[in-house]
C-alpha cells in the first residue's frame, strides 16, 4: 500500500469515528428530551467518548474507563436539584435549562477539561467541566456504577465564572 492510500484509509477512518460521534449525541439528545418531558425511555444510554477523552479521565482518575452512560436518574437528579426551580439554585449557582441538559452529550464528549470528583460509599466520580460563553460553567459529574471502569451520570449543576 502507497502513502496515499494509508492516508485516504486513515481519512476514511476519522470521518466514521467523527460520524459515530456526532451521531451518538444527537440520540443522547433525544434521550435527555424524552427524560426531560417524562416520556417513557430506557434507564440509560451508553455514550461513546473519543479516545482523547478517556486519555484525559485516565489523568485525572488514575484509570481507564470502558463505557459511560447518561442515566435518566441524573438527568432527574439534576433537574429537581439545579434545574429551574430546582432546591440547589443560588445567585452563584443559576438553574440549568432544558438547552444546558442537552449540552451533556457536547460536554462529556469535549469537556474543557476534567477533574477527579468525590468518593462517595468507596466510589470514585469524575467531573467533565465546560466553560460556556455567556461565562457559566457546567459541570457533569458521573461516579462509577459496577465499577471503576463503567460509569454513570449522577449529576449536573451550572457556576457563574470567577473570572
């Protein structure tokens, strides 16, 4: 095989993991909007995390992870919580909407960066964490289900910046 054929392959190659991706978030979407207007829904959905993502989960948690799934009981958590009229609004914390709800997908697969979360009954939860443009910072905070190595949302909850 000649260089350009590698290259037209290894093309080929990223424009499917790319449509995989793009794909798989448009469905978490309808999922999240289903669990939002509490139409019936499956308790989760898997969604697939680029390669980068996970390297960076690995940094941050000290190891890998193999799947990870928005769950409808986060979504719900999160919602009664920081969602509108939701028990957790503050000055500093504003309520999610419904458009920050279906950011999940966009920041779980490209956090601005990721943080080790707490330890909770001996699991560990990572924080993927996007900057907005209107100065908010989302925070998705999934925790280890059956393992260290499967994880599931548990929570969200939006910060004005500090600068």
């Amino acid at each position: 095989m000649n260089k350009s054929n590698s290259n037209n392959q290894s093309q080929t190659q990223k424009e499917k993991e790319y449509r995989q991706l793009t794909d798989n978030a448009r469905n978490a979407v309808v999922f999240i909007q289903k669990v939002l207007t509490g139409k019936k829904t499956k308790e989760n959905f898997n969604i697939l995390l680029p390669n980068w993502v996970k390297q960076k989960v690995k940094l941050a948690v000290g190891f890998e992870i193999n799947s990870h799934k928005i769950s409808k009981n986060g979504i719900i958590h999160a919602k009664k919580g920081h969602g509108i009229g939701g028990t957790k609004v503050t000055p500093q914390s504003p309520a999610l909407t419904d458009a920050d709800f279906e950011l999940f997908p966009y920041i779980l697969q490209n956090p601005d960066y990721i943080e080790k979360g707490t330890i909770n009954k001996g699991k560990q939860s990572i924080r993927y964490v996007r900057l907005l443009p209107d100065g908010k910072i989302v925070y998705v905070e999934s925790e280890a289900h059956n393992s260290n190595e499967d994880f599931v949302t548990k929570t969200a909850w939006k910060e004005k910046s500090t600068g």
